[in-house]
C-alpha cells in the first residue's frame, strides 16, 4: 500500500516580481575587458592543451557547478564556445535556474535563510516555466538543455545574449542540464513532471556521453562541482570505453582539470587512503587519479571561479590568437 504523499496542489507560488534577489546582471563579466590577476603554473598547460584540442576536433568539455555562473563567467564560457573551444557544457539544475532567471528579469539567488522561514523558498511563478521545457524536451525526444535554450532564445527574453542556455542552442554548442530530482526548487512547483524531467536530463546525459566519446586528445575541465560532475562523467567515460574497445579505439590520452575552492594538498595525482577525508572528495579520486591512470594527466587548481577561470580563459584566447596561420 503506498505510503501517504504530500499534495503540491495546495502550494502557494509568487511572482518574481516579489522576490528580494540577491544577484543580477552587474556580476556578469565582460571578456573584452577583465582584470586577471590569479596565476597558476597549470592555466598555460591547460590553455595549451585546450587550444590543441580545438584544432585536433577532439571533445573540450567544462562540467560546471552553478556558482561559476553566479561568480559572472557566463560571457566567457558563451565566447569559448563561439570560437571552438568549448565544445560542451555541461550544468547541474540549479546552473540552468541561474541562467534561465538571469536570462528572464536579469536578477537570480534568493536568501535562503530570508524565506524558508516562511516557506517560499523557491517558489516563484515565472521560475516554474523551466517545468514546461522539460515537458516539451520528452515530447520532441531533445534533451533538457537545448530545450531550455530554445525557448529564452525563440521567446526572446530580454538578457538571452549572456545565457549560455541560449548560446548553445543558437550555436549548436550541446548545453545539457544533469538533474538529480528533489535537488532543484523548481521540482517544489504543482507543476513538476518528474517523469518528462527524469527523460529529458536522460537524453541530456547521452548527449553528454558521445562528447566523451571523442575525447581523445581532449579536455574535460570539472569546475565547482563536487558530486554531479565526477559521477555523470564517470558513467559516461566507462560507456564511451566500452564501445570504443569493441572497436579497436581507445579513449585514455586527454587531460582533465578540477577547479575548486579547498586545499588537497600538492600530491592530487595519487589517490588518497581511505582513511583520509579527501578520498571521500569525488574529484580528487575520480576525475585527478582513475581517469587518467592510463595515460592521460590531470591538474588541480584551487581559488575562486570569479579569479581561476577568468584566467584561464585569458590564456586560451592568447594563444588561440597567436597560433600559427
């Protein structure tokens, strides 16, 4: 016998329009005109090997936690993809609620702390709309992303030219959203479809998988994200090798990076002993050490995403610039 469930029906959603937000457009940074100052001996490295990538077609991935978008580096990651050098983009749910508000009135982030004291946390109108993408996305057979894109882009609304939900689809770039259910405050509203949601993020996962697919010689680049990141790439790294060994192909000569904001000390390409806190650190284990244990090279680079990947971004256009005619 089932177990008794809530009713989401009698939830009560506001607008937008009442909403305190805690971040807009300001934050937003602007590639012809950045101020870096964060260096590390690894950004050249990675520039360098993104820029080889790039012109070997190989797959330049970034899996990206949501606050490297709250940090402003949506207009980078936009001018990456336009140029080639970034050939997936990969979000966790709230990633793409960031975008798809930000994209919508110029403004997302709501103090928690503020309103779940009185229960609208997350329950804002126009937000919920993200529900109706999904729903189409399942319909048509499309993933989350490209839906998500198509619908700021063709219903144009007003700040679309900073979304990277938006870029991706009017470049042909894949932008795919990664959905754990019950993690996203759209998932609050009456009119969540788990069910269109759970296939169109499915859709969104092999797309994610044929980009690993092709990343010999390439790049994956896990930036804030501590768990979806590592575990989606994981899966699809030993579905790509499956398919490549029964075909005489092998997926292990790329290079991967994390960028994250704690320490883990100098040596990140040993695994850590299990009784140490940091072997419990998915990106460590995952993405620095069993990844590429067969050839490949991993690098770790710790700060803020509003300094570490302006800087990247920086090198990779410099030398992407200066390359050889």
């Amino acid at each position: 016998m089932p177990y008794p469930q809530f009713d989401r029906s009698r939830v009560t959603l506001r607008p937008l329009s009442e909403r305190i937000h805690d971040l807009n457009r300001s934050i937003l940074l602007d590639p012809n005109n950045l101020q870096v100052t964060f260096r590390h001996p690894a950004i050249p490295v990675l520039a360098e090997r993104i820029t080889q990538a790039a012109v070997k077609k190989a797959s330049i991935i970034a899996f990206c936690g949501a606050h490297v978008l709250r940090k402003g580096n949506g207009p980078l990651l936009i001018d990456l993809m336009a140029k080639g050098l970034l050939t997936h983009l990969a979000l966790n749910g709230a990633g793409a609620i960031h975008d798809f508000e930000l994209a919508l009135i110029g403004a997302t982030c709501e103090s928690v702390a503020r309103y779940i004291r009185t229960g609208q946390f997350g329950l804002w109108r126009e937000t919920g709309r993200i529900n109706e993408a999904a729903i189409l996305a399942a319909r048509e057979g499309i993933g989350f992303g490209e839906a998500l894109g198509r619908m700021i882009e063709e219903e144009q609304f007003p700040y679309r030219q900073t979304s990277v939900l938006a870029a991706g689809y009017r470049l042909g770039v894949p932008v795919t959203v990664h959905v754990a259910i019950g993690q996203d405050i759209v998932h609050e509203h009456p009119n969540f479809d788990a069910a269109a949601t759970g296939q169109a993020s499915y859709t969104d996962f092999l797309v994610f998988t044929e980009s690993v697919a092709h990343l010999e010689g390439g790049v994956y680049l896990n930036i804030g994200s501590a768990v979806a990141g590592p575990e989606v790439y994981l899966k699809a790294l030993s579905m790509a090798r499956n398919v490549a060994r029964q075909e005489g192909r092998e997926i292990r000569h790329f290079t991967t990076a994390v960028f994250d904001l704690i320490p883990i000390g100098d040596d990140w390409r040993s695994e850590a002993p299990k009784d140490d806190p940091r072997y419990y650190y998915r990106p460590f284990k995952t993405v620095l050490v069993r990844t590429v244990a067969d050839g490949g090279e991993s690098f770790y680079i710790q700060g803020d995403h509003r300094e570490t990947v302006p800087s990247l971004y920086t090198e990779i256009i410099r030398r992407w610039q200066s390359r050889p005619a």
